[in-house]
C-alpha cells in the first residue's frame, strides 16, 4: 500500500498508567475516570466521582481531548474509549492512557483499531497478570499498528464514522428487541404468580421442600479425573444452566463421604447464594457431581414439580426477598435460613403442572426470538469487523461504507 508503514504504539504515543487514588463522591479535585464507568462506549461524566491530587501530579496525569484510554484487568481488559471534550479530570490506575504525539498519526484512526479483530487477538494472545487477566503498558506500546498518510487517514476515519453509526444504530435496536424479548418473559412469569390461585395459600419455602443446604464448606481434595465439582463460575447465568467443560475434578471417594442432601440429583433445584446469588438451575440429568458452599441447593417435597419452583425463584417476588435479606459487603450472600423462610405460593399440583406447561411454552417462543435477535447482532458485528480489516488493509471505498450500511439495514429487517 502506497505510502503506507508500520509503527510501534510506543514510538507514536505516549503511554502511561492512571493515576492511584481512592474516589471521591465529594466535589473536590477533578473527576476520577474509572473502568465502570466508561459504558455502551460513552462515559456520563455527572455520573463520574472526584479525587484528591496535587497540582504535580494532576499536570502528569491530566486527561485531554483525544486521550485513548483502555481498561488493562477485568472483565474488559482491552477495552479502549476515545476521550473527547473531557472536563478536568484524571484516569484512575486501572485505566492506561495513550496520547498520540506524531503530528503524522490522528488519534481518531488509531482507536479505530483498537476495535479489530487484529488488535483484540493481540490482547487476547498477550493477557498475563492477575487471575482476571490483563495487559500492561508495555505491551501496549509494543504492539504494531500500519498507518497511512495524513489525509488517506482523514479519509479513512470519514468513511468509517458514517457506515458505523447506521451499523451502531442497527446493533443498538436489535440490542433493545433483545431486551424487549427477556423483558416480555419475565413480564409474562411474573403475572402467573401474581393471579393467585382459588386454592393458593402462602408458605415459607423450607414448607414445600425437604432439604435446603448448601456444599461442602472444606476445602475439596483436586484430582486429574473423578468426580466434577462445579462453582458459580460454572453456571450460565444468562441460561441458567450448568457448563460442565471446564470443572476441576474430586475423587470418588470424596464424593461419597458427603451426605445425601449435599448430593444434586434429578429435580432439584441448584441457587446461587453469594456474590451473582439468586440465580437458580434445575438438574435435570443423572450424571454424578458436586459443588461449592457458594450453591445452595433446594430439595422439592413430592407435591412439589421443580419446574414449577425453578420458576418461582425467577419470579420477581422471590427475587425482591433475595435483595432484601442479602448481607455483605464485598460480596452479597443469600444465608441458607434466609432462604428456608422465602414466601412462595403452595399451589396444587395439577396448576403447577398446567403453569409449567405454559410457561415453558412461552419461553420456548421467547428463546426463539432471542436466538434470531442474536444471530442478528452477530451479524452485525461481522459486517464492522469486515469493514475494518478493508480499512487497515488500503481497501475502503465510499462504496464500501455505503454498502456496508445497505448491509446492515438488511440483517434488521430479514
């Protein structure tokens, strides 16, 4: 590519760490710009605390227009935020920020990488650091980025702003038909419990059950093969199913020194009681395994259909009497006596069975359209993907832009 050339971040930026401080609520000192706050890539800086800094180290880390700065541990690792128009304010020492410093490099084309398939494989083969994973500044700085000259990239970043703001506008509807969807199930799930049955009466939990208990508390003995023994990490909490691929394993003998109610079998009910708690899973298999003391489990008497009770805990009254006893500061924790005296209907049998069929009927219907909206969004993301590998490979057109939008509008409305 003519006139094209390839350069390290760190000899065409600055490149440095934020700033270590704890935030503010108060209003002194500037604003304190920290990973959560940067979200659906845009940052509400009302919404953003203060910190205290000195005058030296407010110069030294002072956030200007056209700062990049990227989330470096955490769930977002790699994520990148263009900074425009900020008001005076400081990035907090999770957060890298680079400043492009060659006249002949716009800042607005370099973050326009930092959304490539390039760049991400980049972080993700690069991650080292803590358990969360993360990146550093050298790294950063390390890596390499092709630039055109000035005014291709002028062109380049015109071109890309317009075909991505019909994309973000297609991926942002679709995002919300998604939410509507979950949003009508959940509607629709909360109703049923609401129209309270000739024959419903109220009753604790621990009154339609025969066990609520929760894993074992010590430590379990790991081995290369045995017995697999899940945590809250191992549940799908969009699903609400258990990911049996990537467990440790305990030996059988463990497995068979625990007690009966510590035992999942067919038709309980798995519920998470600390830190994501409140999210329950019915077993509906035979297989053999176990899990931590962060998974409570709930053993439905025979009048009881664990269906049925799966979708209570879902319903949004006996997830208000989760928020409300959950204590904790660090982490919130749903207490197993907490749990036992949860207020749920006692429902004959027979509706039980009738509302099971139904509402397994719907969210057989809702899951549907979930999976079209997200075939959808997938799409969506593929087509920004193929427009920015042409852009850093000397290949985009107007026409490209233009097609890409016409693509777009397509995958909304098939």
């Amino acid at each position: 590519m003519k006139g094209w050339k390839k350069s390290e971040l760190g000899d065409i930026a600055a490149i440095n760490y934020g700033y270590t401080a704890k935030a503010s609520f108060e209003e002194v000192g500037p604003k304190f710009l920290r990973i959560t706050d940067i979200q659906n890539d845009s940052v509400d800086w009302s919404s953003v605390p203060h910190c205290p800094i000195d005058e030296a180290d407010f110069k030294k880390h002072k956030l200007y227009d056209q700062d990049i700065v990227f989330a470096r541990t955490g769930a977002t690792t790699g994520k990148s935020y263009l900074v425009c128009d900020p008001p005076e304010s400081v990035a907090a020492s999770y957060l890298i920020r680079l400043r492009v410093e060659d006249s002949g490099v716009l800042a607005r084309f370099v973050s326009k990488y930092f959304q490539t398939r390039e760049y991400w494989d980049s972080v993700t083969s690069g991650i080292s650091g803590s358990a969360q994973g993360g990146f550093n500044a050298s790294k950063l700085s390390a890596m390499v980025i092709p630039t055109p000259p000035i005014a291709e990239q002028k062109r380049i970043v015109a071109i890309l702003d317009e075909a991505f703001e019909g994309i973000d506008s297609a991926i942002a509807n679709t995002e919300k038909n998604l939410a509507n969807a979950r949003e009508l199930f959940e509607s629709y799930l909360n109703a049923v419990f609401v129209r309270k049955g000739n024959e419903w009466e109220w009753a604790s939990l621990s009154d339609i059950t025969t066990d609520i208990t929760d894993g074992d508390h010590q430590p379990p003995p790991k081995t290369k093969s045995g017995i697999p023994f899940i945590t809250i990490s191992n549940i799908d909490k969009q699903n609400r199913t258990i990911d049996f691929s990537d467990t440790f394993k305990v030996p059988p003998e463990y497995f068979s020194n625990l007690k009966e109610n510590r035992k999942p079998r067919r038709g309980d009910v798995l519920y998470t009681v600390t830190g994501s708690y409140a999210i329950p899973v019915v077993v509906d298999h035979d297989m053999e395994f176990c899990f931590q003391r962060h998974i409570g489990l709930i053993r439905p008497d025979a009048e009881t259909n664990p269906k049925c009770l799966y979708y209570m805990l879902l319903s949004r009254h006996l997830l208000q009497q989760a928020h409300e006893c959950a204590t904790g500061t660090a982490q919130k924790t749903v207490s197993l006596r907490a749990l036992r005296k949860f207020s749920v209907p006692r429902i004959p049998k027979k509706e039980q069975d009738l509302i099971v069929k139904d509402l397994e009927g719907f969210e057989k219907q809702i899951k549907r359209l979930e999976a079209i909206y997200e075939q959808k969004l997938a799409a969506l993301n593929e087509l920004k993907q193929s427009i920015l590998q042409r852009a850093f490979s000397g290949e985009l057109t107007a026409e490209v832009g233009d097609a890409a939008v016409e693509g777009a509008k397509e995958v909304v409305a098939a």
